[in-house]
C-alpha cells in the first residue's frame, strides 16, 4: 500500500491534523487527546523549541519568546499593514528582513513566518507519524480562500522546511464542502460560511455527487474571532482608564493579559449570557497591583462586535454576485470556525440567508477533514468498497476558482486584468508582449494580485525580467509571455520567444520570498531544534 497522506489545517490560532483509515476521515489528536493544536510556537532557549497547546500556555508566561497569529503576517511585506497591526500588537519582535520581508527575533536569531510555521507543520507531521506508527511526509493543507500568490508560496515553503511534500493546497471553504458532502451523493448547492481567528471567507459551491464546484468567492483577510477579542478588550481598556485612569495598553504584558481574558470570555458568549471578566493582576501602579473586574453581558458583547459581524455579509453579498445566485438558490449554508458558536453569528447569519445554518459538523475539525479526504483521494488510498462507510474517499473533482485577479502592469501606474477573479483554476492565459525600443534586450513585467486597476492597490507580486532573446529593431521580437494559477492557486510565469520558440529566461525580483539557499538553512536549522516534550 501507498504510505499515506494527511491532511492539515494550518489555522491562524488552531491546527488540526487528518487521516482516512479504512475509508474513514479522522482527526489524529495527540497523546493527551487534543484535536486542535494551538498554531503557537514558543522558543524556551537553548535550541529547543515547544509547539501547540503547551507552547500557548507561554504566551503571557514568556510573551517575547512566544510566537502567535503567524498565519496573518506569512507572505507579507514588512510595510502591509497587516504587519504594522501585528507589530503594535504582539510582544514578540518583529522586524524587517532582507527585500522587505518579515523576521521573528528570538535573541540572536532570527526566524522568517515561513519557519515559524514549519515548526507548526512539523508538530503536525509528528502526530501523525507517531499515531500511525509510519513517518509521513506528505500532506494536503488548506489555505485561506483569499490567500494571494505570496501567501501561498510562503505556505509551500513552509511545508518544504518542515520536510512535507505539500501534494496540494486547497481552500478552506472547498475542504469543509467535502467533508460536508463527500459520499453522500448530494445534489445542492451550499454556501460555506467560515469565520476564522483572523479570517472571513464566504463561497458558494456546487456539490453534484463527487464534484465540488466553487461557483464564487469572496473574502476579508481582515476580518475574524481576534477582531471580536479586539472589540471586547478596548471596550473594557477604556473602561478601566476612565475608573481608574490607567491604560492597560501601555503594558505589553497587561494587554496579554487582557486579550487573553477577552478572548475567553468571547468564548463563552457561546453558550453564557453574561461572563465576569476578571484578572487579580492586571497592572502595577505606585499602590501596588491592580484587579480588574468587569461583568458584560452578552447583549453588551453584541453590541460591540454586531458591526463586525455585518461586514460579513457584504462580502457574502460578493460571493453571491461572483457566483452569480441569490440566497433563495441555496440548500444549505455550512459554518465553519470557532466564532460560528456565537448565537449573534449564527442568528445573523440565519437571518441574511433565510436558511437555518447547519451546525451539524464541528467547525473546528471540518476543514482538517476535507483536507484529509483529498489527501486520501490525491493517493488513491483509503478506498472503502462497503456502501455505506460514512465517506468514500476516490475521485472527487475539486473544481476551485481564483479569488483574486491577476494583473500586469501598464503605464501611469495603472494594472491591466490577465486573468480575472473567480475564473475555474488551473487556468492558463497567454500575451504576446514585443520590444519598444531598438536594441532593447529585456522586457520588464510587474505582476499583481488585487481588484484594483492602480498599482499601488493590489499586491505586488514580482516583477519579472525577460532576457536572452534575439536583439533587433523596436516590433521585431515578439515574446509570449504564459501566465499560469495551478491547482493550488499558485502563480506561474513563463516565456518563450515566438521566432525561435525558446524559452526565456526569467529574474524575478521584488519579491520577499525566501530563496532557495535560505530554504535549505531553514531545513537543516529546523532539524537542528530540539521539541520538547
Ligand atoms: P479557527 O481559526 O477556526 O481555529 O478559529 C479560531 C477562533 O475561534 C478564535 O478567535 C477563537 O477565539 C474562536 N473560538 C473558538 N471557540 C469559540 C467559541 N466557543 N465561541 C466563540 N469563538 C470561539
């Protein structure tokens, strides 16, 4: 039989991990019988390292050393806002690396986003090695919907540093379709509601049988659970200023604190109708340590977040559109994510779809699911021929579509669309691009994510540099230049010279990614920390 494959959930705030065993998808929970892994990475010193549950136990113990939300700053530019957010934000050093990438710095060293998740992956891997007793290095993970090209190259080096093959990534909605749909020979169509720690993403698929068509998509990169902890934490910052005027926030350690009393009581609101927030010791002043203490109830709570929880649907009106349906189309809206608990989300969500949300499967371990089916499916193992197993796991079609749009750019800071959001991937579309000038000997192309036709509203990608072809008179070279989103809607450039067909070759730069070198460093330094048990 094929070693198998697993399936991951590389989440921002939580990781799960996935097999098909006897045609069956299950989630390998680890010695002590966790499900979920905390994506938490803490560095105790020494070359040692200690990931998930426990290393989460440190993010107040020992906040500079702990690393969290990785998932939200992979593949960024130093300069993303996303990463300034993280910065003011997090306890943890970062700061800026070579071509405007991001580093973690722990003491001396530093550790790019990529590492950090490798450590994560890593963890993940070990799981399943030692849950089944076989060592396993290959692996479907999931991906947010809206991640860009950046994000998805970071993720795949990721894997590569943690010694994963990464057979495929697949969104996170398309995995919670399947493991909501595979083997039950549906007929509908679904909206997949996933609300995540940091994330919010809404598609509509076509489930018919084993084929599972993304019909549209539309995300908020900047929209998810922390953002609810956020609302709750400067809601009672500033209550605590007022009463007693002192700021929480100017104590890196009291805003842990805080954010993470917060984001307990959050959970809570899930099944409370009013939760105390209480911390014995939440700041020094000259008279020694303070308390706070509030009560908030859950209609307070709602009110602070209920302006989040709309956003959502304005990206879910996008899907629709992209999908080109209307709520009265669907059968069913699946939730996925820690906040879908919350009674406002799913009361809201009810509402905007008219549809009873399906709360049958648990939002935490269905996307690890999905990614596990594929998996399986990918390796053509776990065939179970009994009928009635809960899953058969060959065959399914997975038919994604890009979320964003790819672009070049043109004059004036302008974009021009190559390949237009919400197109089925894998897509391949080409352009014949020629010289401007006598004697010109390369061509320079800047290639985009985003929706934007300005520059500087989408996400650079690259810029790509043609070279070695014939030099001539300005018109007379033509080059075709390929632009290419595979199945897991990672971009691919390529060349070639129309008169002599050769290929050309390609420079790219601008782009923060690691390079090939710091990759084969980053392996050989992972192998070299030690996990501590
Ligand atoms: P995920 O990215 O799906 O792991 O979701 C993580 C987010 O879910 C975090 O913001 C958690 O605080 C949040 N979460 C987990 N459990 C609950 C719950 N019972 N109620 C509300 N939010 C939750």
């Amino acid at each position: 039989m094929n070693k198998p494959a697993i399936g991951i959930d590389l989440g921002t705030t939580n990781s799960c991990v996935s097999i098909v065993e006897d045609g069956v998808p299950k989630v390998i929970p680890n010695l002590w019988g966790d499900r979920i892994h905390a994506s938490v990475v803490f560095f105790p010193g020494d070359d040692q390292v200690v990931v998930g549950n426990e290393a989460k136990r440190q993010v107040i113990l020992n906040p500079d050393r702990t690393i969290w939300s990785i998932k939200r700053i992979i593949g960024r530019k130093s300069f993303a806002s996303e990463v300034k957010k993280a910065q003011s934000m997090c306890a943890y050093r970062i700061v800026e690396g070579a071509n405007y990438g991001v580093r973690i710095a722990i003491d001396e060293q530093m550790f790019s986003p990529e590492e950090i998740s490798a450590f994560i992956l890593r963890e993940m891997k070990m799981l399943a090695t030692e849950y089944l007793g076989v060592a396993i290095d290959e692996a479907v993970v999931t991906v947010p919907a809206y991640f860009n090209d950046n994000q998805r190259q970071a993720t795949l080096d990721a894997g590569r540093i943690a010694g994963l093959k990464i057979l495929r990534m697949i969104n996170e909605p398309t995995a919670a379709a399947l493991s909501y749909g595979y083997g039950r020979n549906l007929r509908q169509r679904v909206a997949v509601y996933d609300l995540g720690g940091g994330t919010f993403d809404l598609s509509i698929l076509e489930i018919d049988g084993d084929i599972f068509e993304v019909l549209g998509t539309s995300g908020d990169s900047y929209l998810g659970g922390d953002d609810f902890d956020f609302r709750l934490l400067s809601h009672l910052a500033d209550r605590f200023l007022e009463d007693f005027g002192v700021d929480i926030r100017s104590n890196k350690y009291s805003l842990q604190k805080l954010r993470e009393a917060c984001e307990e009581a959050k959970k809570l609101f899930s099944s409370h109708d009013e939760v105390l927030v209480s911390i014995p010791d939440i700041i020094e002043d000259d008279m020694g340590a303070m308390k706070l203490e509030y009560l908030v109830t859950r209609e307070e709570f709602n009110g602070l977040v209920m302006d989040l929880v709309q956003r959502s649907f304005r990206v879910c009106d996008e899907a629709l559109h992209a999908a080109r349906c209307t709520v009265q189309d669907l059968d069913g809206v699946i939730m996925v994510g820690g906040p879908t608990r919350l009674p406002i989300v799913r009361e809201a969500v009810g509402y905007y779809f008219g549809l009873e949300p399906d709360t049958s499967l648990n939002p935490d371990d269905v996307v690890a699911l999905g990614a596990g089916i594929h998996a399986a499916g990918l390796k053509q193992t776990g065939f179970n021929t009994d009928a009635t197993a809960p899953h058969q796991t060959v065959g399914a079609h997975l038919l994604d579509v890009t979320p964003l749009s790819l672009q070049i750019a043109t004059v004036g800071g302008y974009t021009e669309s190559i390949i237009e959001r919400n197109t089925p991937i894998p897509i391949e579309r080409s352009r014949i691009f020629t010289t401007v000038r006598d004697g010109q000997d390369r061509v320079h192309l800047r290639v985009y994510q985003g929706e934007s036709n300005r520059e500087e509203e989408c996400t650079l990608l690259g810029e790509f540099i043609f070279s070695g072809f014939r030099v001539a008179n300005r018109g007379d070279v033509n080059i075709e230049v390929v632009f290419a989103i595979d199945a897991s809607g990672l971009v691919h450039v390529t060349a070639r010279d129309l008169e002599s067909g050769k290929q050309q070759q390609i420079t790219l730069t601008m782009s923060s990614a690691l390079t090939e070198s710091e990759i084969q460093q980053m392996m050989l330094r992972g192998d070299g920390i030690v996990p501590v048990a």
